[in-house]
C-alpha cells in the first residue's frame, strides 16, 4: 500500500517526475519505538514520506506491504528522523555508483550502520539484517553541515526518538535549525523568539504555511492603506509586527516538511507589500518631494533585490552570504525591517517627512555598497570558473588597484568534504 500520493504531496503531475525516480520503502530496524509518535505534528513517517517525495521517490511503502519491486530502491528506517541532507547525499552516493556495485547502506553520523540503505536492483525482503549483510558502506558523518539556504551551519539531526518526551525534544531541534542565518538586526535578535512561540503553536494545527502567507499579504495591504489615509501610527505598529508574521511560514514548513510551489510567491508578494508602504507614506504625506522619495527607495530597493536574485541563479549563493563583510554588513544592511523599525524614532516626534528622507538615504547608500560587492564577488566567481574571465580581468586591471587586493576569503570554503563509500571489509567493520 502506497503511504502517500507524489501527485498530492507535490503538487505536480507524476509526469514531471524524472526516469531516475526511485521507490522508498519504510522498513522497521527493531529499534522499538518512536515510528508511532507525533514529531512537530505529523508522525516521523508522515514525515520520512514529505522528504523522501521532496527527493525523488515515485511512492512510498511500508515494508511487507508490496510486491517484489525492480529498480533501485531506497530503504529508510521506520522511526528515523534524518535530516534531509543527509538522504540527500546518500542518494547522491548511490546513484553514481556503477552498474553491478553492491547495496549501500549508511554509517550515520551517530557511528551505527544502519538508517539508510540502496538497493540499485530492487527486491523483495528488505528486513535490516539482510540488508547490512555484504553491503558497501558511505560515512554520512562526513557529510558538510553548512546550509546555503539557511545561510549558516545548522546540525545535522539523526534521531531516533523512542518515546513522546524524546519526540518533543527531536521537534525543538527541527524548529532551531529551520532558523536562517545571515539577517537584520530585527529579525536576528527581536524576530526569533515570536516566531518560535508561534510555530510550536501552529504545528498540531492544520493551518498551513500557504495561509500565513496570505495573512501577512492581507494585513500589509491593510498597513498601506492605514498609511495612506494618515493613520500613521497603525500602520507601523502593524508594518513591524508583519516582520516575525512573515518569518513564521518559513519556519513551519521547515519544521513541518510542508512545501508548496505557490511558496515562491511570498516573495513577490512582500515586495508588492513593501514598496506599496513608501507609496502610502509618500500619499499622507502628500508633496512632490515624498513622492520622489518613495520613487528613489522602490528604484533603488528593487535594483538592489534584482541584482542579488542575478547572482544567485549564477553562482548557485546568496551575495549577502558571500563573505565576511557581506554577512555582517547584512546586520544593518537596508531591508524593510531596519528601515521601518528606524523610522520609530522619527514617528514618536511626529516627523514622517524626515524619516522618509531617512529611509531614502538608507536605501541608496545600501544600493551602492552592495553594488560595489556584486562586481567584487562576482569577479571572483569569474576567476575562479573561467580561465577566459580570469585572463580578461587581469589584462584590464587598473594600475592603481591590485586586483589581488580585491579578493577576500570567503567565510565558508569553497570545497566541501562529502561522504566516503567504505567497502564492506573496510576496517572499521559493521556497528
């Protein structure tokens, strides 16, 4: 019996789909618990079937409720509640294996063999003894723990909780490491507390992370048109309470393993948001000269946002996680949240005009000093891919800059040390 429908879970047709799609199988190890237990409101096999669809499978099984099944498949402990990184770069491992190579299991990161294992030509039995029996082994400890999504390290999770109590604490660890790195002061050090309260009230819920999202869009909305119709103060109040409303549905899907493709909105969305608030600012205020402001910040917000979205899908980073200045310059670097919560102090005195003003120097220095950074980082992506790129650069190099003087370590090395296939008469035997 299939435990979940790809269709559904994903929400694309099975079509889209690749011929490299694989079949899972949830296969009891006699561990004795946990499988059972609600993990961050869903059960752990809820949860192994969201990220084993996430990562490929065609369906999902349990173990003694199939036939024999040809092709490779994936067998994953019931009760394992394994980062997705983790399964991730076994299944990388396992697919660029040759043809004819042994099954693969995995030596978790807790030094116990076992969790994970490939058969690449399927099978019928997948009780774990026969499974560990002659198969190759891949050290998933080795496996690097930096998150470029999340923008910092985050602990690679591979529990296996055997009671409720253990459960809640596993579901903690999930909500701290769903956290991103690399943020404004607000949402570093205001914004995480209220949206970890929130998210651990929302997980037994059957509210989505899709509906927060509409939420926040609606009550931006409402916060622009408070602006516009000169109710300052409610508009603000709620601009800054949309900061940790808007981090919330990030952190639940996270933890919930609850994706959807009309996420990618959100962010099209908040900008429709933010920029409609200078806009409404510009409208209570009601001259020429705010409007002009409203006009510089949207221009100079939106070019500053385009051209971080271009070095991302180039480089496969984010420029504000590209080094060391990048990272702690994004502390104060200008986003909606340090604007608005900067604009408090001029709000208390009743001088909107000026905080404007503010905002819109704010926001161009910020511009040019990420400007500056994006021509930097990106002439460093150049050299360090492009033979061609690198001779250009130093064939053109003004005299008075050493471009060697422009290049900066990066915080996070550029190679990563991936897991290693041990062999199976390999000296650290099986534990």
């Amino acid at each position: 019996m299939a435990l979940h429908d790809p269709q559904s879970a994903q929400g694309k047709p099975d079509s889209a789909r690749s011929a490299n799609s694989f079949r899972a199988v949830i296969a009891p190890a006699g561990h004795g618990g946990g499988w059972p237990h609600k993990l961050a409101g869903i059960t752990i096999a809820e949860r192994q079937q969201r990220q084993l669809l996430r990562l490929g499978a065609g369906k999902v099984d349990l173990a003694g409720e199939h036939g024999a099944i040809v092709g490779p498949v994936l067998v994953i402990e019931a009760g394992l509640v394994a980062d997705e990184r983790l399964i991730a770069a076994f299944i990388e491992a396992a697919r660029t294996r040759g043809p004819g190579s042994p099954a693969l299991v995995a030596l978790g990161p807790d030094g116990e063999t076992g969790g994970l294992a490939w058969l690449p030509d399927g099978g019928r039995d997948f009780a774990w003894p026969a499974l560990l029996a002659g198969a190759d082994r891949i050290d998933l400890g080795q496996v690097d723990s930096y998150s470029p999504e999340r923008r910092r390290r985050v602990p690679l999770i591979w529990e296996r909780p055997s009671d409720a109590a253990a459960a809640r604490r596993v579901a903690g660890d999930l909500l701290a490491s769903a956290q991103k790195g690399c943020l404004d002061w607000p949402a570093r050090f205001i914004h995480p507390p209220i949206e970890n309260a929130f998210v651990r009230l929302l997980l037994p819920t059957p509210i989505t992370p899709n509906m927060i999202s509409v939420m926040a869009f609606l009550l931006g909305l409402y916060a622009a048109w408070c602006f516009a119709t000169g109710s300052m103060w409610a508009g603000l109040v709620l601009a800054l309470m949309i900061g940790p409303i808007d981090g919330i549905d990030g952190k639940l899907a996270r933890t919930r393993v609850e994706f959807s493709p009309w996420g990618d909105l959100e962010h099209v969305g908040d900008k429709v948001v933010e920029y409609a608030w200078f806009a409404a600012l510009a409208a209570a205020i009601g001259t020429g000269w705010a409007w002009a402001l409203a006009a510089l910040i949207v221009v100079t917000a939106l070019a500053e946002a385009l051209q971080g979205e271009f070095y991302r899908r180039l480089t496969g980073a984010q420029l504000d996680d590209a080094g060391g200045f990048e990272r702690a310059y994004r502390l104060v670097s200008g986003r909606r949240n340090t604007f608005f919560w900067c604009l408090l102090p001029f709000a208390w005195f009743e001088a909107w005009g000026a905080g404007l003003v503010m905002i819109a120097v704010y926001a161009a220095a910020n511009f040019f000093v990420m400007q500056g950074r994006f021509f930097i980082r990106l002439a460093e992506y150049g050299r360090a891919h492009s033979v061609a790129i690198a001779a250009n650069l130093d064939a053109t190099a003004y005299g008075v800059l050493d471009p060697a003087d422009l290049e900066e370590d990066r915080a996070e090395p550029a190679s990563v040390v991936g897991p290693v296939v041990l062999p199976s008469s390999g000296s650290l035997g099986t534990r």
